[in-house]
C-alpha cells in the first residue's frame, strides 16, 4: 500500500470503518454483480493490519445464494470526502480538487451462522459506545432471539486491500493552512489535520 496517499499508520485504515462502518458489499462475479450496504466491524492482528471484516445479512438477501456459489466479494468504504474549492485561497491559478479517504478490500466471505450472537453483540457494543447509557440487545427480552434467527453472520477474510487517503498532502504550506481554515470544522478537516501532524499548527 505504498503511494503518496496512504494513512500514516495501519491502525488508522481501521479507525476509518470504526468512524464510517457502513461498506458496500459487492459480489457475484460469475453472474449478475451484486451489492448491499452493511455495518461491519473490522477485525485486526497484533500489529493492526486488518485480516477480516465481520457483519451479518439478512436471511432473505438473494446475494447469499450468489455468495454460495462464489464466495469473493469487494468491499468498500467511504469516509470523510467532499469539494476543496479556490474560493478561500490566495491563489486563485490553484485548481479545485476532491479530498476523500477510500478503502477497498478483495475479500472471501464464509457465513457462519454460529457466530451469530457475537457479530450482533458486538456491533451493537461498538455503536453504543459512549451513550449513557449503551443500549444493550437485553432489553430486547424474548424479542431478540426471534429476529436474530433471520440473520446470518458472515466473515470477510481479506485476501488485498487498498487504502487512499487523498487529503493535502501534497499541497504547500500555506495552500494546506488556507484550505483548513476554509473547510472550518468538518469530519473532513479533521481527518486532514491528523493524516498532516507537521501542519497541526497551520490554520
């Protein structure tokens, strides 16, 4: 993953699908392509590389039976994106560009039914994080083994993955600094700031 626009570090590819966990989930090579939006949580080794991808879908989703037949899929994030305009530059020859971060992972997916309860447990955890307090699937009562018996869990094994975080760094200083205080505070500003740490102090 080598290039000009790579997070700095591994762990930042999965705090991107912690902050936007929602993924197109595309497959069905050999026929008809296929795609649905899911939460997903992504799942890492010691050293922060992402192996594998965990979410449900619904027992009545028809891409299941293309996944039967062909486990492969690509699954796709979006993170914080949008328009950088001349509009707040000094420079008005500076052509308007995309800012965006983008990860793409090549994936086979294996359902596993068994872990049903730990994949909804768990991303019910990871959404709730930080509410007071968190709800939890117990107050469901009896109601939550009912409809977690229409879902399947499933588990994306990565077998590539591209990461392209496109965000200022390669413009000059003071382009960087005026562009940061044009997009004031946004998630994109945000993810700007901490993919540059040597501009903090600009804008």
């Amino acid at each position: 993953m080598a290039g000009r626009y790579q997070p700095l570090h591994p762990q930042d590819i999965a705090q991107l699908i912690r902050d936007h966990p929602l993924a197109f989930v595309v497959s069905g090579w050999s026929g008809s392509p296929t795609a649905t939006s899911l939460p997903l949580l992504a799942e890492t080794d010691t050293d922060g590389h992402i192996v594998s991808l965990l979410g449900h879908f619904a027992r009545a989703n028809p891409q299941l039976r293309s996944l039967k037949q062909d486990p492969r899929a690509l699954i796709l994030f979006q993170g914080p994106q949008g328009y950088i305009s001349p509009e707040g530059l000094s420079n008005r020859d500076w052509a308007p560009t995309w800012n965006y971060a983008t990860l793409q992972f090549e994936t086979e997916i294996m359902l596993v039914p068994e872990a049903n309860d730990d994949a909804l447990v768990r991303l019910i955890a990871t959404m709730e994080e930080g509410r007071d307090p968190p709800w939890t699937q117990a107050e469901m009562g009896a109601r939550y083994e009912k409809l977690a018996r229409h879902v399947v869990a499933f588990r994306a094994t990565v077998r590539s993955a591209r990461a392209i975080f496109k965000l200022g760094q390669d413009e000059r200083r003071e382009t960087f600094g005026e562009i940061m205080n044009w997009l004031e505070d946004s998630p994109l500003r945000q993810l700007m700031a901490v993919q540059n740490p040597d501009a903090h102090d600009v804008g």
